[in-house]
C-alpha cells in the first residue's frame, strides 16, 4: 500500500535542517500504523511528505505502486481528494463555513449529490458525536469539536489512506477513546490503512505497529501482540527506554 | 525592546498589510490633489468660464473629499480588522489600553502624513500626464499650462493631515468598544456573517425601482424638479441594495444546498456572505462614484453633440446671409458684394442664390407665416441637389419644422396643416401634406405654393431678403477662417456654420476637458477602492486556498472560483453604475428631447471595455499571488 524508501528530507532555510534521513517503511493494506517520537522528531514532516503536501528532499515514495509526487498537478489534487484523507495537527478548518459545510466540501469538490453528502456528513457526525454542533461556525466550537470535525472531514470520502496528526491530542480520556475506537472500526471496515502520529500510549494502543522516530531517524518498532493492555505497557517501557520521560509525550500539543 | 521598538518592528514585519493600507491612502490624497490642481488652475478663476463650472467643480471636490473620508475610514477599519488578534494578545501580555491607542494613533499619523506626501508627489505627475493628452487631444486655445499648484497644495495638505487626525482619533475610539475575547478570536471571528432584513430588501426594490420609473418616464422641464427626489431616492435605494438586498440574495442562495453545495460555488458563496458587509460599503461608493462620472461624461458629450448637431443641421449651407429688417437695398448689395469677395479672396468657388422672403398673415393663429414661391424653392434646391417640390394651381405644401429645433410643442405645422390660405379672388389653397426640408434656411414652418397663384396672395406683412452660398469643394479650414472674417465684417448678419462650430468646440473644448477629467478621476479611484478591497483580503484568502489545498484543489477549480470571485467584485458595482448611468441619461435626453442613444452607448461602451481590460490585469496579478503560495 504504502511504500518509503530512504526517505530524506532537508529544510533549506538560513541554515539548512535535516529533518529526515533515510527513512524506509512499508505499510500494507488495511494496517493501522502509529508514529511516535519526541517532540520535533520529525512526525509532522514525514506526514506531510506522505500526504504530498511536502516533497522530500531524497528517496523515493510509492503509494499502491504510484509515486504522487510525480503526478501533474491537477492529477495530484484529484489524488489527494479522493484516495488519501487527512487529519492536521492544527485542523485547518475553513471559518467562513459551518461545521457541517466544512465536512462535506472535498464531497462537494467533487460534484456528489447533495442527499447522499447529506446523509453521509449525519451519519459522520453521529458516530462523532457532533450532531448538535452541525450549523455551528468553526469559532463557536471548542477544541476537541473541531478536531472532530477535523476527522469527519477526513474521512467522509471513505479514502484509501487515512494520515491523522494527532487525531486525540485536544480530547479528554474519554471522547479520545471513542475517537480510537472509531478510527479503529473504519482500518477494520473499509481496510481503510491508517497512519497516525501521536503522543498519546493509550492511543497508539489501538494500532497494530508502532513506530518510533528520534532526530528523523527511525528508532525501533513494536508490534501489537493479543491483548491491548500488554501492547500499552510494551509502549510506555519503548517510551522510557528512548529517554526522556514520557510525560513529555503525552503533553497535549496543538 | 521597548515599546517604540515594539511598534516599529510590527510595522516592518507587517508590510504588506501596512503598504496596502498606505498605498489605498496615497492614492485617496493623489486623486484628491490633481483635481484641485484644476480646480485651482489660473485658466479657470478667470472670466471666462462659466460659473456653473466653478459651482459644479466645487461640489465635485466636495464629493471627492466626502469618498476620500470614507475610503480611508474603510481601508482603515479592515487594516485595523485584520490585526484584531495583535491587539488581543498585547492586551492579554499586559500593554494598556493607553498605550495600544498611542501605538494605533502615532502609526495612523505617520502613514498618514507619508500618504499625504507621496500623494501630492504621485499628482503632480499625474497631473502633469493629464495635461498632456489634454493639449493634444481637445481644443483648448488658451492652454492648460502647467503651473505650481500652491493653493491646491496647501488645500490637499490641510485637508488630509485634517482626515487622518480625525480618522486616528475615530479608530482609538473603535478599539475601546472591543472586549478583549472577541479581539483574540480577532480575525477567524472578524465580521460575523452579515444580516439582511427583508423588510429592508424590499424597499430597496421599490425604490430602485421607483426612481428609475420616475427617471425614465418624466418628460422636458419635470425632469429637472424630478432631479433632487430621484438621485436621492436612487441613492438610498442603491446603499439597500448593496446592504442588504444583496446579502438577502446571497443567503437564499446559500440556504438552497443544491446551488451552494455544488462544486466550487460553496468556496465562492461563503466567503461573499462573508465579507458582503465590507464589500457592500465598497461597492456603493464604487457604484456612486462611476454613476457621477459616467453621468458627467455622458452628459457633457451629449450637450456638446445637441449644439452641434442642432447648428449643423440647421441649414446645409456654407455661408448664410439675413439683413437686419430695417436695412436699404443698397446696404443688402454692399453686404453680398463684401461676401462674395471674402470668399474670393480666400480662393473658395461658391454658387450663390438669393430670394426675396415674404410673410403673411393669414388667420387669427397663424398670423406671421412665410410662404415662398415653388421656383424659389427649387432654385434653392438645386444648389445642395436637394429634391424639388412642384405644389398643383391650389395646392400649398407645410415644410415642417427639421428635426433639429428643439422646441416644447412642435404643433406649429400641425396648426398650419388645418387652415386654408384665401387668395385675392376669394379661392383657397388647400394644404396637402407636411414635409421636412432643410433647403431654405428658415427657423419656423412655411408654406410652399405654385408660382402662378403666388402673385395673388394679397399684401406681404413684411418683407425680408436671404441669400446662402455653398462652396465648392472647399477646405473647412477655408470656410472657418471665411467665417472668421464674416464674423468681424458682418456680425449677426452672415455667418458660416463650420465657424460656428468651430466656436462651440473652442468654449466647449475647456468644459469637455474638465467633465472628462473629474470623470476619469472618479473611474479611476473607484477602479482603485476595488483593487485595495481586494488585496486587503488577500493574506486571507491565500491561507483559505493554501488550506483547500492540502484537501486537493485543482488549478482549474482554484482559477474558477479566484475567476468568478474577482469578477463579481469588480463588475457588481459597475453593473449597477451602467444602469444607474443610462437611467441618467435617457432622463437628460428626455429633458432635451433629443435622442442621446448613440452618445450614451459609446461612453457606457468605453466605460465597460477599460473595466474589463481592468479586470483582466487584476485577475492576472490576484491569480498569480494566490497560485505562488499554494505550490
Ligand atoms: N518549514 C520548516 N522549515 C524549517 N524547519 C522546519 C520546518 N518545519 C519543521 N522544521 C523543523 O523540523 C523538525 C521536525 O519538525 P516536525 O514538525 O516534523 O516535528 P514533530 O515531530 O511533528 O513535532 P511535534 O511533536 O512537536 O509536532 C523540527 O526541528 C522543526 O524545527
Ligand atoms: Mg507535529
């Protein structure tokens, strides 16, 4: 499904950064795939290399065998719209439109009919648990609405990869578990493959890999075993183990 | 960092929102000052023009000052919007009221006065530029020199040092009454969606709807009493519209999903909801401001072609010749003899007819009426190879008033259709038919009778004589100068139309001037308050685009929704100009009588095409700046 070979990517600025070395990684379909790794480690970068927004500096990348970034522009955007979804860290949400507009524009981008984006963005909003805020403006919600919101919109195209930036970084305990437990049932329904960056061991709980980064380099991975709970402690000892400690991972960043 | 720093680093950082803010002002003050560089221009205090022209450039300049205010209020106001969130958190770190409002202010003053500068620099070359085209292009003989404009510079200072004091203290003003949540939700809050009261849109109907009626169905003099009422009517009518028409429109389109949630059109309808109360104020001034010059312009030219043509086509002679009544034969002869030999002097070959011209009395209501004899008629005929008339033994033919005389009632030959002309033996001649003819050089109707019966029409009231010459090919220059020196020989007594012409276009040359100047002023900072609205929102909307983006938007969809964007921007406003300015001017030639189609058609035409061309630039640029930051 997803295919990255020695990835790299360099910022060029006043001095020029290196923020990935020679990422490879491979995810298949289906796969629910956490990214984990300090602050400024690099997590954001590679989304975004991945969901074409940034292009990397080396390597290569493949999506089901087609590398995007060689698509023309108009083929990209198509692309983009239809076979990927994303979920950004600071949501990106258009404040000139309603919650419920905002979740069905990439519909709307695409000419679907207006009772099917309808009932598609209710059933999106009451798994979500949005409902009631639907007509709301993005500035009358709080946080963790529009974060949900956020994945609404993501998801609402039913695409092939799903890349979420810290999808629960704003929720509380609760409202994070039913987001997981959403996303969850989307990569198991709709073999929907799922990468999501977070901070947070009790979500990344509900993937079935996880993969830690450090200085843009990847550090280890750990795969789910049977039982979820023992996957958790199997993150946190990784945690502890990569240094620092792992309250700095589960600070709620926007 | 001290505070001064402070503020002084934001601007820098800023530029952009600063140098739109700046340039809208500067060019706000250039308009402003070229017109009072005409406006005060030593060729205009003298006598000669007229002192309507002083009293309209006055409200003109009135009218400008009056936008200038509210275009510098406006572009402040969403300068000041778009840094709302700035303000927020200065407050929430701890800077005082005081010291936000002495930061505002001291920056108001200082663009301000750089505005007020660089405005009277950019107008006098813009002036300078003007003038140019204005030597080359119109008549005006006493030139439109240039010359040091103290006194409009001295004014334009005064007023605008005036204007952004006021307006700096006017902003402090509007700070205070902020809490201080809604500045840091600051710009994502900004305007909330703007509402339109029914009731209110309604009325806008009506009264757009009524002034027009009124505008285009009164006739003659009413249209002047009408005048007042139905601007003001309009006007009103115009503010509702953009206000809140406009916004009704907009939201019942929203409301129905199937348009707004299809394809690109809901990136397009959100924001202009959005941003319709900022854009409404806009639009009025822009559709207020290119009524007046579209009306000015309109107007002027189509006075300019009622003279003329009314001149023109009033005789199709080269040169005409009337004695005053009391004159002698032999000073008549002297008169044709210095004629004839002008126009031999300057080498022109003309063919010559004169006649003897009586006038009647033949009834209570038609009681002074020429009638002329059919040979006279014809002979008069033949030298512009005019058809003849040839009248039967009792027959007369009513030779109507030409289209050109511009009278209140026109019944004159409908009067002289229904009388019956009694001759010496008691027999009457019987009008025919009514024709129009410009052949005999004659202001009123006249009958036109067989020669047989003429001699017993019975006594003349008075009795006149006339005599044209028409050229043969001839310069017009030729005829001009000739009708140069017959108007210092024999003024009143003959003259030639190509000079009289001449003489309308030379007095109207420097009116034309200044009603096509104030005109294009007006264009131009209306074409301008749109190019600033539309980039004081573009750091906006490119983090809108840059946003859909990420979604996936492709070049064609983005180009369709900055296209249609743009031009609803742009063309709003002078759609509703266009119609505002042909309302006008059909209203004008009503009150003429006189049709000002054509006239209209072409300064409206010209008006739409440089609009276009405008829009076309614009788009170029804004598609551009847009594109570069979502790749
Ligand atoms: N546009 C940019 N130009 C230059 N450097 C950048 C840019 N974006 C990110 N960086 C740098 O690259 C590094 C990785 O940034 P990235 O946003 O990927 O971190 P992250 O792992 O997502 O961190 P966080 O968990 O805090 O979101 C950081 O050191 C950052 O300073
Ligand atoms: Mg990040």
């Amino acid at each position: 499904m997803l295919k990255l070979t020695n990835l790299g990517k360099v910022y060029e600025g006043k001095v020029a950064y290196r923020a990935l070395t020679d990422i490879n990684l491979e995810i298949d379909k289906g796969e629910f795939v956490a990214i984990m790794g300090p602050s400024g480690s690099g997590k954001t970068t590679l989304l975004n290399i991945i969901s074409t927004n940034d292009s990397p500096t080396t390597g290569n990348l493949e999506i089901e065998g087609k590398n995007p970034h060689r698509l023309k522009k108009n083929a990209l955007a198509k692309f983009r719209r239809n076979e990927l979804g994303f979920i950004f860290q600071d949501f990106n949400l258009l404040h000139t439109l309603t919650v419920e507009e905002n979740i069905v524009l990439p519909l709307t981008l695409d000419g679907a009919s207006v009772n099917e984006m309808k009932e598609k963005a209710g059933k999106m909003a009451e798994s979500l648990g949005i409902t009631p805020i639907m007509n709301k403006r993005t500035y009358e919600i709080s946080g963790g609405q529009a974060q949900r919101v956020a994945i609404a919109r993501a998801m609402i195209h039913q695409p092939k990869l799903l890349l979420a930036d810290e999808p629960t970084g704003n929720l509380d305990s609760k409202a994070a578990k039913d987001v997981m437990n959403m996303l969850g049932n989307i990569n198991k329904k709709e073999e929907t493959s799922l990468l999501m960056v977070t901070h947070d061991p009790q979500a990344a709980s509900y993937s079935d890999r996880v993969i830690f980064i450090r200085d843009g380099k990847l550090h280890s991975e750990i795969h789910r075993g049977e039982s979820r709970q023992a996957f958790f402690q199997k993150i946190i000892d990784m945690l502890s183990l990569m240094g620092g400690n792992d309250h700095d991972f589960s600070s709620v960043r926007i | 960092m001290t505070f001064r720093q402070f503020a002084f680093n934001n601007v820098l950082r800023n530029k952009r929102l600063y140098i739109a803010y700046f340039l809208s002002s500067m060019f706000t003050v250039m308009v402003f000052f070229t017109f009072a560089i005409f406006a005060f221009h030593p060729a205009f205090s003298g006598g000669d023009i007229n002192r309507n022209i002083i009293f309209g450039m006055a409200v003109a300049g009135g009218i400008i000052y009056v936008f200038s205010f509210f275009f510098v209020l406006y572009s402040m106001s969403s300068f000041l919007q778009s840094r709302k969130k700035e303000f927020g958190l200065l407050i929430m770190m701890g800077a005082s009221d005081r010291q936000i409002r002495l930061m505002v202010f001291l920056e108001n003053i200082l663009i301000g006065f750089c505005a007020t500068v660089g405005g009277i620099l950019g107008g006098l070359i813009f002036a300078k530029f003007i003038l140019l085209i204005a030597e080359n292009v119109l008549i005006i003989e006493e030139s439109l020199h240039f010359y040091f404009p103290a006194m409009a510079i001295a004014v334009t200072f005064g007023s605008f040092l005036v204007l952004f004091f006021l307006i700096s203290i006017f902003v402090s003003f509007i700070l205070r009454t902020n809490k201080l949540t809604d500045l840091i939700k600051g710009d994502k809050k900004s305007k909330g969606e703007p509402k339109a009261s029914v009731f209110l849109s309604i009325i806008a109907a009506i009264l757009l709807i009524a002034g027009y009626v009124t505008a285009v169905l009164v006739k003659g003099i009413f249209v002047v009493y009408a005048m007042i009422p139905v601007i003001l009517v309009v006007v009103i009518g115009t503010y509702l519209l953009f206000t809140q028409l406009s916004v009704f429109i907009i939201r019942l389109l929203k409301k129905n999903k199937s348009i707004f949630w299809k394809k690109t059109n809901m990136l397009l309808f959100s924001d202009l909801s959005f941003r319709m109360k900022d854009n409404a104020r806009t639009f009025f001034l822009v559709a207020i401001i290119s009524t007046v010059a579209f009306s000015a312009i309109g107007s002027l030219y189509g006075f300019q072609s009622i003279l003329t043509k009314d001149v023109k086509n009033s005789t199709l002679y080269d040169v005409t010749y009337s004695p005053w009544g009391d004159d002698t034969k032999e000073v008549i002869q002297q008169d044709i003899q210095k004629i004839n030999a002008i126009l031999e002097e300057d080498n022109i070959e003309a063919v010559s007819e004169t006649m003897d011209e009586e006038i009647f009395n033949i009834s209570e209501q038609i009681s002074s009426v020429q009638i002329v004899k059919a040979s006279d008629y014809n002979r008069f005929a033949a030298l512009t190879g005019k058809e003849e008339l040839h009248p039967a033994e009792m027959e007369a033919i009513v030779v109507g008033q030409s289209e050109a005389i511009l009278t209140e009632d026109t019944k004159v030959d409908e009067m002289m259709m229904q009388e019956e002309i009694q001759i010496r033996d008691g027999r009457e001649i019987i009008p025919s038919s009514i024709i129009q003819s410009a052949v005999l050089d004659i202001y009123n109707p006249y009958y036109v009778v067989n020669d047989s019966i003429y001699g017993q029409l019975g006594e003349p009231v008075r009795s006149d004589v006339s005599a044209v010459w028409a050229a043969k090919d001839a310069q017009e220059e030729q005829i001009i100068e000739v009708g140069r020196k017959l108007n210092e020989q024999l003024e009143h007594k003959a003259y030639s139309i190509d000079y009289s012409i001449y003489e309308i276009n030379k007095t109207f040359g420097p009116i034309l001037f200044i009603g096509l100047f104030i005109g294009i002023v007006f264009f131009v900072s209306a074409g301008s308050f749109l190019y600033f609205r539309l980039f004081t929102d573009l750091d906006e909307e490119k983090r809108k685009f840059k946003a859909i983006a990420k979604i996936g938007l492709t070049q064609k969809e983005l180009k369709k929704v900055v296209n249609r964007q743009v031009a609803l921007l742009f063309f709003s406003p002078i759609v509703v100009a266009l119609v505002h300015g042909a309302v006008a001017l059909t209203a004008l030639s009503h009150l003429f009588n006189y049709n000002l189609t054509t006239e209209s058609a072409l300064v409206l035409g010209s008006f739409t095409v440089i609009q276009v061309i405008y829009f076309l630039i614009v788009r170029f640029i804004y598609v551009r700046q847009v594109r570069r930051t979502i790749l």
